[in-house]
C-alpha cells in the first residue's frame, strides 16, 4: 500500500514535553509547549483517514515516509526563493507527523524504516501544507544484512 495525502495548515513541529506534579495528585500531568500542536496532528490524522479509505486498513509491517512541508513564506523575503534554514527544526516537524498518523496509517510510529523529509516556503500564493507519502514495505524489502 502507498497513501499520499495533503494536509493543509500550518505545520506545527511536535515540541517537548513538559511534566507537573499538581498539589495533591499521585501522577505528573505531562503537556506538550506548542498549543498548537494538537490541532496540527488533527488535520493530518484526518487527511490521512479520508485518504485511506478505500485503501484496505492500517499498515502492520514497515513503512517509510516521505513528507515535504510548505511554511509560511515570509513577506520581507518576497519571491525570491531562499532555503528555509529557521525554526521549526525538520526533525521535530518529521515527529509531529509520525504521531499524528499513529493509530490512523499505521499501528505505531516505531514501524517507520525510512524517513525523507524536507521543509521550504510555499509559493506566495499557495497555501501552508504538508504533502506525506506513506509506503508500505513488503517484508523482504529491507536492506539489513
């Protein structure tokens, strides 16, 4: 199986998580610093859904995912085309969507073999998104020796 899907919206990067003992409790409540972060997983969890129906179901095996994230061009930039080397980090990106599509395309995020994943500016006229690949591979298909 192959599902590739837009999530439109602001990509949001999975944070760190911070922990706090509340007066009188027996467990840490643990939070996530980016109040966004849930209704970025959201949007992804259901672009995957809608596009996996029709698809058969979860994936069991080893995926590997590719993703390519369009941030919010800045207008100071203009149209010149530039590398976005600011935050959010490509790697905490790559996490928020591991998490997001956890549950929906496949059963845990540890399944993922394989990542590629890139982030630019959109186009001034475009709108921020991500564009995920996820593959299934067939149990044979590892490069471990």
């Amino acid at each position: 199986m192959t599902l590739s899907f837009v999530a439109f919206g602001i990509p949001q990067p999975q944070g760190s998580a911070k922990a706090f003992m509340p007066k009188g409790g027996r467990f840490p409540i643990v939070t996530s610093d980016n109040k966004h972060l849930k209704g970025w997983r959201q949007l992804v969890a259901e672009a995957a859904s809608a596009a996996l129906r029709g698809h058969g179901q979860m994936a069991d095996g080893p995926v590997t995912v590719t993703a390519t994230f369009y941030l919010p061009r800045p207008k100071s930039l203009g149209k010149k085309s530039k590398a976005h080397v600011t935050r959010p980090d490509v790697d905490k990106l790559a996490r928020s969507i591991g998490d997001a599509l956890t549950g929906v395309v496949f059963r845990d995020d540890a399944q993922i073999v394989g990542l590629h994943v890139q982030k630019c500016y959109a186009a001034s006229s475009a709108s921020p998104r991500a564009e995920v690949t996820v593959a299934e591979l067939e149990q044979g298909d590892s490069n471990a020796d």
